[in-house]
C-alpha cells in the first residue's frame, strides 16, 4: 500500500463503529463493485435506526458540527 492509502486505513480504523461503516458505505456507493444496492440500503437502515436510538436515549455523544468541520480541516491538513 501507498503510504497515503496507510494512513487513510489506519485513521479509518480508529473511527467508531457507526462512523467506519459510514465510511465504508460512501465508498461502495461510488463504486462499480457491483454491489446489490437492496442489501447495502437494509443494512444502512439498520445503522440509521440505531443511531436514533442512541440519540433519543441519551446515550449518544454529540458535538457541534462546526467543532466536527474544524477538526476534520485540522486533521487533513497534517
């Protein structure tokens, strides 16, 4: 691998769960992988609902997307 594509593997990596299946599913969105879109679609779904779940229930932790978009441009521009 490049060492670009390491980097990208490696901070991927240490995204959570939800945030690396987020990840995973843009990619294969823009792909020609072929992919049955029904199948990818039902398990996004699934995230999705979870997501909420944890939201309505106070579990999940949240931030101000402008904190998100900083951190984001901090961390790509290393």
């Amino acid at each position: 691998m490049t060492a670009t594509m390491d980097r990208v593997c490696k901070e991927a990596l240490e995204l959570p769960l939800d945030q690396r299946l987020t990840v995973v599913y843009r990619i294969l969105e823009q792909s020609d992988a072929g992919l049955d879109s029904g199948v990818v679609e039902r398990d996004w779904d699934g995230v999705i609902r979870e997501r909420m779940e944890r939201y309505d229930s106070g579990q999940a932790k949240t931030r101000l997307a402008s904190e998100v978009f900083a951190e984001l441009e901090k961390r790509l521009g290393e």
